[in-house]
C-alpha cells in the first residue's frame, strides 16, 4: 500500500506526517545545485523521504515555544515561538530582542525548506544506520592497522538541515537532556 502523505497545514492536523509536499520538495531543489538524487527520484520515493525527514527533524530537534494544540502529529505549529528574524532594538539597549512570535498558525518556511534537504540526503544514504567502524577503535587486516574515531560520527541531520533549524531551537543531544534554555 503507498504511502500517503499528509502535510501540516498550520492548522495541528491530527494525521499529517510532513512539513513538506512533492510540490515543494521539486521547488526547492529547482535552485539547488545538487539535485541529482532528488530530480532522479520517483514521487512516491520523495513522498516517503519527506515523511521520514519530517520524523528524523521532530526527534533530533527541541523547537522553542510549545505545540499549538495537544494532539497536532507533528511538532510544528508551535505558540510563543520567537520569530528571530523580527526583531527590535530600543534605544536604551544594544542587544536585539525578540518582539515577535511565528504564526501560530504555521510552519516556517526554514522547517519546510530544511525537511526537502533532508528528504534528499535520505535519498543518497539511510543516515539512521551506524555508519561502518562505529566503535571500533583500531582493525589490523595483515600489516595494516586502520583506526576509527568513535567520536567522529555522521549526524542523523545533515549540517545544512541544522543551521536552517537552529533559528527556531536547538538539536537535542544525545549525550545528555539538557536542552538550549531561552529567555523570552
């Protein structure tokens, strides 16, 4: 059976499983220089990499401000979300301060943006796999000794993926709970 998929609207649907359509997956990557993997990709292929960057986006990040309403699927939208692009400088201070919040009644266009390159790097490698050598300190195959850095790990999110989210909170890490605290 295909899957379907369903995109948040901004209105907390109960059932969507993407922040992004095919639509907007062939969009962005219309200005992306490295497409491949997503021009040469089937719909329903696309469809399943956005559901699945969705769900990778909502596990690996803790967004500021807290979900719309309680049974919303999805992390997004979210109330008390600073916007950080708005922001205003009073003249007694030199420090920028949020003055304003996201929608609530929406999904940045980063999160969209940020779960199609997702969805692509999804498409080149399954990055929820241990990648090879992981744990491995030192292999010796005959006279040659191959050392791995355990430390040296590829993230789940891909890097440009994080740096569109960061605006609107914080990766959680897995070596501890603790999350970016902001003051609002």
């Amino acid at each position: 059976m295909p899957l379907t998929l369903i995109k948040e609207t901004g209105a907390g649907l109960v059932d969507a499983n993407s922040y992004a359509d095919v639509a907007d997956g062939n969009a962005y990557h219309a200005g992306h220089l490295y497409a491949t993997a997503w021009t040469a990709a089937s719909d329903d292929q696309k469809a399943v990499a956005l559901v699945m960057a969705s769900r990778l986006i909502d596990a690996e990040f803790q967004f500021n401000g807290t979900r719309t309403t309680a049974n919303q699927a999805l992390q997004w939208p979210r109330a008390k979300c600073p916007e950080p692009d708005n922001v205003h400088v009073p003249i007694s201070v030199l420090l920028p301060i949020p003055y304003d919040y996201v929608q609530y009644d929406t999904v940045p266009k980063a999160v969209v943006q940020a779960t199609c390159e997702m969805a692509k790097e999804l498409l080149i490698a399954d990055r929820t796999v241990m990648p090879a050598g992981e744990g491995l300190k030192y292999q010796n195959v005959g006279t040659t000794q191959t050392g791995y850095d355990k430390t040296d790990r590829r993230q789940v999110l891909s890097q440009v993926a994080q740096v569109m989210l960061a605006k609107y909170g914080s990766q959680i890490s897995a070596k501890s709970g603790a999350v970016k605290l902001m003051r609002v």
